[in-house]
C-alpha cells in the first residue's frame, strides 16, 4: 500500500515541478504566472464547455494510452498507435460514408469493424515479433509511415468526397447511423459517447489484467518469457495477441474522432494529429494502470485546451504547454533519478 | 606491531538508511601466512564484508588495519595498491586475449607507444614459476580450461603485488582434480609468504585447506575457531544456528519398471553446435539418476530437450510408451512431467508476481480456473496457503513479492508446486543453488520422498556431495556425452572427476 502511495507520487510531482519551470519561463516572458496558470486552468476546467473541450480531446489519448500500456504489460513497446489510429479512423470513415446497408451502417458494427481493423494492423508487428523476432518497435514504427502514406493516398483518391477531383482531401460525412451519440450537445463541441465507452475500455483492460486467466498469461509472458514458456503457455502466440489487443485500442480512438464528429463527422487531413504518439506519454505518466491513463490523458487534454484559452487571454503562447508537456515526460523518464535522490537522502539521514 | 596483517574491527555497513543491515558488528583478524576461511550461508553479509576489504563499499561505522595501520580504502585501485587482490568466481579476463596480455592489462609495460610483449611473457614466466603456476604465457585465454582461467586470474592479481589474496567460492567452478591443483598453489603462496582468505559455504573443502575459520550469520561473526578443532558439525551449526543433519537418511525402495528411456538423444546449443550428444540413460520406478559434469556440459540442453524447451535434432525420450520429444512443454506436462528448473529467475517463477500467483504458475489453466477466461483467485489464494503450510515456506504470507523470499524459500515455492503437479517423472536441477544449508536439507528429503513414491527422478547437480548424496546410479557428463554411469556403491570422487575431465576408467 505505501509503494503504490509512492508510485502515485512520483507523477504528481512531476507535473509539479514542470508547473513551477514553467511559471519561471512565463515569468522571463514578462508575464504574471499567475494569471497565465489561472486562464490555462479555467480555459480547460471551469464552465461545460471548456469541460467538455477537455474530456473530447481527452477520449482518443485514453484509448491510446491504454494500448501502450496493455502491449507494454505483454512486454512490448507498442510505438505504432499512430498507424492503428489511422487505420481504426479510415474504416470507421470508409464503412461510415460509403457503405449504404443500414444493417451494417450501423455505429456498433463500425465500431468492430474499426477495433479488428486495429487489431490486423498491429498483429503484423505481432505475428513478426512471435515468428521471426523482428522487434516491435522498429516494425511498429514502420507501419506507422505505411499508415500515414496510406492515408493520404485514400483522402486523395478512394475515399475523397466528391471523387478525385473533389475539392479538398478529407471523405463525406458518415450516416446519421453511424455516429456517436452526443453528451452535450448545448456545448457544441461534439463531446460524444466514445468518452463513455473510453472508461469502459478502461474497465475491461483492468478486468482482463487483473482478473482473467489472459491477463495472467500476458503479466507472465510480460514479465518473464522463458519462465512463461516453460509453465507451458503458448508465448508467440500471446504476443502476437496482446500487440493485436492494444492494436484495436488504439484504433477504437481513431473511431471515436470519425464518429463522433470532431471533423463534421468526416475524416479529414491531420484529424488524427499525434493521438497515437501522445498514448506513450499518457501510459508513462500513468505508472500503466489503467486509470492512470485516465487522468494523464485528461492532464494533457487540459494543458492543450487551457492552452488556447491562456494565449487567448495572456501574451503567453500556447506552445507554453508543450514545454510542460515535455518537462513532464523528461522528469518521469529520468525516474529512476527520482528516486535514486530519495534514496540518497534516506541513507544519508 | 602487531602479527596480523589484516583487522577489520567492528565492522558495520547498512543499506536504505539502516533498513537492511549487512554487516553488523564484524570483527575479523587475519594473521600473516595463514589461510582463513569465511563461510556463511548466502546473505549471511560476506560479499558484503570482502566488498568492503575492496573498497567497493565503504562501511557505515569501524575501522580496517593493514599491517597494523589504519587504512581507509576508497576503491579497488587502492586496495591494490596495499597489496589486497581478489580473486572473484566470475573471472575478468579478455577471452581474445593472450595469457601474457591479459596479466599486464592496465599496467602493460612499454617499449616507446607499444606493448613490450616480450618483457610481458617475461614476467608471466617468472611469476607463475614462483608459485608453482604453470602456464603457458601466449596461450588465448578462450582455449583454457577454468581451471587454468583461474590460475591466470591469481597470475595478474600477484603480478599487480597481492599480499593478500581473496578468493570468493574459488571450486564453485572446477573439477574435484582441478581442486587439487589448486590447494596445492595456495600451498605454494603461503610458502612464499602470502597470506589468502578465502570464502566458501563448502564445508569439506574449508576442513581441507583452512587454517582458521571465521563463521558469519545474519551480519554478524558468530564463531571463529582453528580449523583443527572443527568439524562438519560444529561449522554447520554456527551457520545456521541449530543442529544440522547431513546425509539424509536414504529409502530401501523396491525399483520397479523402466519408466523413462532416453535413446541417442542429440540437441544442439543455441549457437547450433551440437550440446547433448548420442545421450543413452533409462530411469526406473523409483530411482534416481543423477547426473553430475562441470557446468556447460550439455546439461541445460538435455533438461531443455526433456520438457520440450528446445528441439531435439534425433533420438527419442519414452515415458511409459509415450514418446515426448517434438510435445510442447505444455503437452509434457501433461503427459506427467514435473521439472524443477536450474535458474528459477529464468524458467520457474516470475519474481514480480506474488507468493500465491507463482503456486499456481503453469498449472492456473488446470487447477485453477473458475471457467475458459476466468483465475479462480480464492481458490489460489487457499491453496497458496495449505502449500506454504505443508511446505514451510516463510514468511507465510501469500501476497508477498516471489522475489522478496531469500533463496531457500523461493526453491521451496518451486519446489512444491512441482511435487504438487500430476507426475511420474520428475526432473530436478540444481535443487539446491543459492539455498541455504538449513533448506537444502527439507528439499534433500522432499526428493528422497519423490524416490519413496515410486517416481522416476533425474538429478543435475553441480554439487557433486549432492549427486552422491541422492543418487542410484551417478552419469557423468563432458563435452555433451555421458562418459560413463556408475552404480553410487562403485562411485567415487576420483572416478567421477576422471569421467568429468572426459577421461577413461580403466577396467578393472
């Protein structure tokens, strides 16, 4: 119990302490920390819309930051989140915007649809990594330039509203059945269901790790393969399967930007910015709990959204927050220094 | 003036701001030309207190005299420079190398910018006469037995002008001939004016070659008596604090049928050279076969082959008729195959799982699940606790870290769950490594018991008093092939050593 205090402690701390360097830049700009501090914290927290604003920018670095954590529970670094986004968005949109057939226009079944879709793109890093130990992260990586050049090619040609010779590189909007409901639509912020079903993902994943005879199996393979293997569990295959997990996790979250309507529920040119990339810095932030990713996801969603309203109302930019992005990330990653300190000061008291 | 070349008075060193202590009060005295002993069980706090005479740790409180002065030693370049060398079981040499280079290696005399290679193989030849140390100097160190490493390893550290020499559990690594030779050099240091301390949890070889022993428990020393008065018992005793029983009382059993044949069984190692060559043995009800051989044998290839960790190139393995090679371990392990690994780090347990998630560890499918997806966690956590009772496995306490028992206890978890498992055959390697003397003894007659039941049971041991101990019948491994099997009334040491070494017994 006193660990899991302390492994609490060490994220908070951090986002402290990038606080406090961050006030000391605002500071040599000129400005009143303070009041930049106040504007960024009720631009992304005060009123329903600015809430809403949060959760919605939150939603896809949940999903993201889950399936980082999940391949990472299997051992692995799952670098590729940004492709299995793009691939998730892609069919969400194609099946959302072309597909006629009510029965299968239809957002659960597109939603499937997105999650296998997710799942195939990421078990090819999977199933290479089981059979010829090609590590994930350089195949992950590469399926990440694969998905991003494939994107282009499918918003200027197959995919392209109006045809080739449409007028920008973005689909048309998917049906009316195959959109997220809307929470708060006073907002109009296309605040949507996919957040709902976000913190479902989140109790499932923690259900399968903590609960199920897969969730063991993983944490084994996880934590020690060879010792995995000799207890007779089929490692390749729950490698290729967990990677697949965290595949479709990840593309449910490019769903969710399609769906629900973010872009006019068209899947447009840079609609996915790095939601893939941002996974690795929420399941870091996290500690790799599920919950964890919870709240780093809204950390980060509030620091981008606060963001704007301090440029907004300050002289401070909003590029501001991608320093304190970046402290958070350096000072969790210089962790183990954190804690070497501590110790230091322990043995020396 | 004093007599002793070393005193390290009332040593002290804790961890984590006096959470763990290590050392704990320690006084050692060291006379000149005398070979001391330090024994104690693993985590009794001697790595801690030879880290220490290194210079790699530096203690919390007391004082270390050298020669009488009081030295502070900051680090190994300086404990050096006294005159204390180490010889660590793991040695630090550069394979690629040349006996000769690898002596004079951060200290290479020079002829302009270059190595003078000639003055190098000089010295090596000088030295090594000196102490009885015959080596050739331009030989790659890559060629060498271990034994001959180790000699290279006492080569450079009296080159570097040791007086005191420390060997940490120097026979970890040789055969019982290599052993010989080695007392016989620490003969000829001594003789030179040298003085060792070395450290070991062998009882024999410190009665063998010691002069004075020093017992360490728990951090602290305990016990400190002329070898002469000692003996088995009384060291044992002092190591563990009670009495200790040594050779375990062995079954009258009733072998019955064959139950496992192994037949020109050929595995190759990971580097796709071959390990476990041509291997013949059977093993029947009741019996147990040990297999004895320096370490890298093809020991860990053969287990690895018998529960279907890696492929065998040829040859078959029958349990009761059913073949077993080409079975996934899964498969074998339902064909009634328990295995207690070498490494438990490696192959039996996941250290960051708890006490009662590694009870159930390969058998949570089986035993342990509630339906398809789902651990039957109360179930586990119930018969974590039964095992731990039945077993002795300290502390109980089922939801602890599996990596934060001591060692004893770990194998202890490993131990049962195996026993635990459906099975006929039993495979049990390295049953005791990094256990302590009090634990070798309960796993020692948990494998006797197996043999009681009328289970096949295969023993690989480094330990060669273990192999003795337990076993029927004794195979002998070199080089990947079975160089002989003895019936343990015609078993020696002499002669295993010899199978060992890869020689020949003569018929007779």
């Amino acid at each position: 119990m006193k660990n899991k205090l302390k492994d609490m402690m060490i994220p908070v701390l951090a986002v402290f302490i990038a606080l406090i360097i961050g006030a000391g830049i605002i500071g040599y700009l000129g400005e009143s920390p303070l009041n930049a501090y106040y504007y960024l914290f009720t631009g992304a927290f005060v009123g329903q819309r600015a809430i809403a604003r949060t959760l919605l920018e939150a939603t896809p670095m949940i999903f993201t930051g889950l399936s980082v954590l999940f391949a990472f529970k299997a051992g692995m670094f799952n670098i590729g989140g940004q492709g299995q986004v793009i691939m998730g968005g892609l069919i969400a949109a194609a099946v959302g915007a072309f597909v006629h057939n009510a029965g299968v226009n239809n957002v659960f079944i597109i939603l499937i649809l997105s999650g296998l879709a997710g799942f195939a793109w990421a078990a090819i890093a999977g199933f290479l990594k089981a059979k010829l130990g090609v590590h994930e992260v350089i195949s992950t990586i590469m399926l990440n330039y694969i998905a991003m050049n494939f994107e282009q090619y499918a918003l200027n040609y197959p995919l392209k509203a109006g045809g080739p010779s449409g007028p920008s590189p973005q689909t048309p909007p998917v049906f009316e059945s195959a959109r997220l409901m809307q929470l708060m639509p006073q907002t109009r912020e296309a605040f949507n269901i996919g957040f709902i079903l976000a913190i479902v993902a989140v109790i499932v994943v923690w259900f399968i790790m903590e609960k199920t005879i897969l969730g063991y199996e993983i944490k084994a393979v996880g934590n020690n393969p060879t010792s995995a293997e000799n207890a007779g569990i089929n490692v390749p295959w729950i490698t290729a399967l967990s990677l697949g997990i965290a595949g479709s996790l990840a593309a449910l979250g490019g769903a969710e930007r399609i769906l629900g309507g973010v872009g006019q529920y068209t899947y447009r040119q840079g609609i996915m910015a790095s939601y893939g990339f941002d996974g690795i810095a929420v399941a870091l932030l996290g500690k790799n709990h599920p919950v964890g990713a919870v709240l780093s996801a809204i950390l980060f969603a509030a620091l981008r959204v606060g963001g704007r309203s301090m440029q907004f109302n300050t002289s401070v930019p909003s590029q501001i927050v991608i320093i304190l992005q970046a402290i958070i990330i350096l000072l969790i990653a210089a962790e183990n220094m954190f804690k070497m300190i501590l110790n230091r000061k322990k043995v020396s008291e | 003036m004093s007599e002793y070349i070393l005193e390290m008075k009332n040593i002290r060193k804790t961890f984590l701001g006096g959470k763990v202590v290590a050392n704990d009060d320690i006084t050692l005295k060291i006379e000149k030309g005398e070979k001391h002993a330090i024994v104690g069980e693993n985590g009794a706090g001697k790595s801690t207190l030879m880290k220490i005479l290194n210079g790699l740790y530096h203690p919390t409180s007391g004082e270390v005299y050298y020669h009488g002065k009081g030295v502070k030693i900051e680090g190994p370049g300086e404990a050096a420079k006294l005159g204390i060398g180490m010889v660590y079981q793991h040695f630090m040499l550069v394979p690629t190398l040349s006996v000769a280079e690898n002596m004079v290696l951060g200290v290479e005399p020079k002829k302009g910018l270059s190595l003078d290679i000639n003055t190098a193989r000089e010295e090596v030849k000088r030295v090594s006469e000196k102490y009885g140390l015959a080596i050739d100097p331009d030989a790659i160190i890559s060629d060498l037995s271990v034994g001959m490493q180790q000699r290279v390893e006492i080569l450079k550290i009296l080159f570097k002008g040791a007086n005191l020499l420390v060997f940490d559990e120097p026979t970890a690594v040789l055969i019982p001939q290599e052993v010989k030779e080695l007392y016989k050099i620490m003969d000829n240091l001594i003789a030179e004016g040298k003085t060792i301390i070395f450290i070991s949890h062998k009882l024999q070889e410190v009665l063998d070659i010691s002069d004075n022993i020093t017992v360490i428990r728990r951090g602290k020393d305990v016990a400190n008596f002329p070898t002469e008065e000692a003996t088995k018992e009384k060291i044992a005793n002092a190591m563990v604090g009670r009495p200790v029983l040594f050779t375990t009382e062995k079954p009258e059993v009733e072998m019955g049928r064959e139950l496992v044949s192994v037949n020109n069984l050929l595995v190759k190692n990971n580097k796709g050279i071959i390990a476990v060559d041509e291997v013949n043995f059977d093993i029947r009800e009741g019996e147990i076969l040990g297999i004895a051989g320096v370490e890298g044998s093809g020991q860990t290839e053969l287990i690895e082959a018998l529960t279907g960790l890696r492929k065998a190139e040829a040859g078959t393995v029958v349990l009761e008729g059913e073949a077993l090679l080409g079975k996934t371990p899964k498969k074998i392990t339902l064909e009634g195959v328990a295995h207690i690994p070498e490494d438990r780090f490696k192959r039996a347990a996941v250290s960051e799982f708890s006490v009662r998630d590694n009870f159930a560890f390969g058998v949570h499918k089986e035993k342990y699940s509630k339906n398809k997806f789902m651990l039957n966690f109360a179930k586990m956590a119930e018969e974590a606790k039964h095992f731990m009772e039945k077993y002795d496995v300290r502390p109980r306490e089922i939801n602890v870290g599996f990596g934060r028992l001591s060692g004893g206890n770990q194998q202890k978890v490993i131990v049962a769950r195996e026993l635990e498992k459906e099975h006929k055959f039993i495979i049990i390697a390295q049953p005791t490594r990094g256990v302590d003397i009090g634990a070798i003894e309960s796993i020692h007659k948990m494998v006797l018991e197996e043999k009681e039941k009328g289970k096949a049971v295969l023993v690989v041991s480094a330990e060669l008093s273990e192999i003795m101990n337990l076993s029927d019948r004794i195979a002998v491994m070199c080089g990947g092939k079975i160089t002989g099997i003895l019936d343990r009334a015609d078993a020696t040491e002499e002669k295993i050593g010899i199978l060992m070494a890869g020689g020949k017994l003569d018929e007779k």
